[in-house]
C-alpha cells in the first residue's frame, strides 16, 4: 500500500564546481523549499551504502533550508517526500544519487519541475539516474497489485521471453544514461538488474496459477546464478530487503506457500536472521538484517527477542551506520514490552458481547466516539501521534472515546493490549469477536469490506454517523470537531 513521491524547483542557481574525488568522503545534501503549502518534507537515505527507510522528518530553517551530510565511500541514495499530513495535497517525491562533494535540491509543487536536483558534478544525467532505475520497480509494483502490464510480461506465456524483455528495458535504462558519470553508470547498472531480478520472480509467482510454474522456475534460477545477492551495492537499493525476504526466504523455505500459521514473531525473526547470515554476506547481509530489525519496530511488532538480535547485529557490523537507528528502535521495544498501564484504559471483556446493541447499550445517553483499527494496520498506528486533542475534547465535552480493534490472529490479545498501553489510548477497549464481526464490518464498512483507520460517531439516541475515511488520517483535528459539535 505504499509507495512515495517528492518534488523540486530551481530558481536562480549558480552550478557548484565539481567537488568529485575519492579523497572527499562526504556527501552534503542542501536542501531548499518554496510553496510547500503545509507540506512536511521527510527523507530516507542510506548510511555508508546501506539504504533504510526511515521517513525522518526534515527540520527547516527560517530561510528553508536544510543539509543533510552523509558520510560516503562513494555513491549514496536519498529518497525525499513532500507530505501533506492532512492527505489533501499531493504528495512529491525524488530519489537520487548522492555523490562525494555538494548536491543541490529545491522543492517547490507549484513549479514545472516539482524537485531540481544539482550534483556535484554538474552532470544532468548524474541528477535523474535513480529515479530511472524505479522504472523497474514500477513493473513490479504494477504486477504485484494487479493495475497494469506495461511490457505485457504477465500476457506472455514464454518465460525466455520475457526475460529478454526485461533485459532490453533495463539496456534501454542504462544506455539512456551512457553519458552520466561512471560511478553513477555503475549504480544505475546495479540497480536495474537487481529490479529486474524483482519483476522476474513476480511473473514466476504469478505463472504459479498457469500450469506451467516449472518452466518460470528453472528461467528463474538461471537468473539469480547470475546475479551476486551479496553484492555491496545491493545494500543501497531502497528494495533489496524487501526483495530478499519476499522473493527469496519465503520462496526457498515456503515453496508451496505453506507458511506454518503458528509460528511466533520471535521464531520468525531469527529464522529469517539465519536466513540472511547464511546466504548473504558484507553490506548486503547488514542491509538485510538491519532493516528486518528496524522495521519491527517501525510497524510497530515490537517483537521481544529483536533486542537480543540487535545486540548480535552490532557484534557482527561495529562500524554500522544503522546502529544509532536501531538503538532507538530497541528503546522503543523495551516501552512496548514493559507498559505501564493506566486506569484510563479499560479493556471489555468481549465474551458476552453478541452485538452491537450489546456493545452500545452501557453507553445509552451518552455520545460516543468509535475508532475502529488493527494492530497490524499502519495507518492506524499513523494517526494514535494526532489522538491527543481528541482526548481532551472528549474529556471535555462528556464524549466516550471505544476503541474497536478488528484483529482476528490467534493469541493476539497481549499484542493488542500492549499496543494501546504504548500509544496511550486513553478510553474503552474491544477486540472484536466472530459474533460481533459481520455486524461492525456491515455497519462500518462497505459491501462487507472495511478500511481502518475508521472513525464513528453514536448521538445520544444510539443513531450511528461513520465519518469521511479522511477524518479518520488527518493530523488536522478540525473536521472531526466539527461533526463532535454537533452530538456533544
């Protein structure tokens, strides 16, 4: 459900003199904005050629500028992302190689060129070269959510086929950027097959279903033999990680999809750890690792044995870049698993609750607000950092905030539990029943499907309003005040 986009613009700007050299080890990304109109720009990058993705929020200065300095041995990548946290505007996006010396960005949406980037090297081609790559993402985006076919890989039948397909459009990428320095020629080159690698395996996956899977297969193999999945400049590929966890753990010890349902977080992590140790090596194996490790705490797992793998991370990576990232992530683990749990949370005990009338019923007289959510929903976890003055409106204002999670996975209640201790959810609990569910996913949702974060308002006489799917992601609390106005 995920995928970026970031912009710029170039007003007057003086080209820097080419600052190249292997004896410059630093990489300073100067960023300048115009018309972000509410906006908030937040970047991802890649520490010593090893990319993360870290959504870290740019802190302007009064004149708009920022610079972001990365230490180098020689090609990085910067994803940057204009947001509007309210989801009204937009989004602009630009990734890019950062080379040794100074590169420029101007942002400005309202410009013909949402985002300028200027290189060091002056070298235009050196500016566009990464976000060609994505090119190749874009196929695999496509294919994996079934929107289009640009290449018609999917609509060809031949496994040969299409590989030499893919092979010509990433060549086409590539000469397209014959001009471009050689460090960033190398990088493009990197990128591009490594992707190709990615759309591949996606049309193997999806030949699965067309009976002739073992031909896709064995073509699929030939592939990767010929691609070193421990390269180092794999690790700067903003999907590497998730390319080795998708198309290559699952597939090598799942093959028939036969994912055991039982299996514990932490029995998970380290068998992918074992996975990416065995298989991977240097920078890619530290990519691999350090990203599993970080995203558990960034989609909010928070699994108890990540802390002792982090521990095992830095014995094995000392001079990591990822290391201060991870620490945070081991600080917020220990929160998670170590709540401290208020009396302004309460948990209802959903044995005897067959309805919504049962729900709603100790609630009779009284306005409610109903935030329906999951722990595994990111967008939920997104908008708990705005709950804030919606608790104190309704604290205020006599309004009963009920959280409803919608989480069916077996033993999940502690998760669940641990979760609202950690984000501090301050009102009563559900977690939904077999009972209860068709009737919340029929009253909220639409055609028995139901997108959370979603938001609900109950008057007083138990009528039910459920809001625009915006309210319920906006940073901006005003909309939601305004229909609470109305029941309070």
């Amino acid at each position: 459900m995920m995928k970026i986009s970031t912009v710029c613009l170039l007003a007057a700007m003086c080209m820097l003199t080419p600052a190249f050299g292997a004896e410059n080890n630093e990489a300073t990304v100067k960023i300048s904005t115009k018309n972000l109109a509410g906006r908030q720009i937040v970047y991802h990058r890649s520490h010593n050629g090893v990319y993360l993705t870290t959504f870290t929020p740019v802190e302007l200065t009064a004149d708009s500028t920022f610079t972001l300095t990365l230490p180098t041995e020689g090609v990085e990548r910067v994803n940057i992302l204009a947001r509007d946290p309210n989801n009204r505007l937009p989004y602009v996006y630009q990734t890019f190689y950062a080379l040794p010396g100074v590169t420029e960005v101007v942002i400005d949406p309202l410009a013909e060129e949402n985002v300028v980037v200027v290189p060091p090297t002056g070298n235009s081609l050196d500016a566009k070269a990464a976000q060609s790559a994505d090119n190749l993402y874009d196929l695999w985006f496509h294919l994996a959510t079934g929107r289009k076919d640009k290449l018609g890989l999917w609509a060809d039948s031949i496994p040969t086929t299409v590989s030499t397909k893919l092979n010509t459009y990433a060549d086409s990428i590539n000469q397209a950027y014959a001009g471009a320095s050689a460090e960033i020629r190398q990088a493009l080159e990197n990128d591009t097959r490594l992707e190709s690698l990615m759309v591949y395996s996606q049309c193997t996956y999806l030949a699965g279903n067309k009976g002739d899977a073992e031909a896709w297969k064995q073509e699929l193999g030939r592939i990767r033999n010929e691609v070193n999945m421990s390269d180092p400049a794999n690790a700067r590929n903003p999907f590497f990680a998730q390319h080795i966890v998708n198309d290559f753990y699952f597939k090598d010890n799942f093959p028939d999809g036969d994912f055991p349902q039982d299996i514990t977080p932490d029995s998970l992590l380290q068998l992918k750890t074992d996975y990416f140790l065995n298989t991977l090596s240097g920078k890619a194996a530290e990519s691999a690792l350090g990203t599993m490790l970080y995203e558990d705490g960034a989609t909010g797992k928070f699994s108890p044995g990540m802390p002792a793998l982090t521990e095992q991370f830095k014995k094995l990576f000392p001079e990591s870049g990822l290391i201060p990232l991870l620490d945070e992530k081991v600080r917020d683990n220990f929160a998670f698993n170590h709540p401290n749990p208020s009396d302004e949370i309460v948990f209802l005990d959903n044995t005897e609750i067959k309805s919504l009338s049962d729900l709603l019923a100790p609630y009779k007289g009284k306005p409610i607000l109903i935030d329906l959510w999951a722990t595994w929903c990111g967008p939920c976890r997104e908008s708990f950092a705005h709950i804030e003055p919606i608790q104190k409106y309704a604290e205020e204002n006599g309004i009963q905030l009920l959280y409803i999670s919608i989480d069916d996975q077996p033993n999940i209640e502690d998760q669940w539990k641990r979760m609202a201790n950690y984000y501090n959810l301050k009102g009563h609990h559900l977690l939904i029943n077999p009972d209860l569910r068709p009737e919340i996913f029929s009253t909220f949702g639409t055609n028995g499907s139901l997108t959370i974060p979603q938001l609900a308002i109950v008057n007083r006489d138990g009528e039910i309003t459920v809001c625009p799917q915006s309210i319920a992601t906006t940073a901006d609390f005003t909309p939601l005040r305004n229909l609470l106005e109305q029941v309070k």
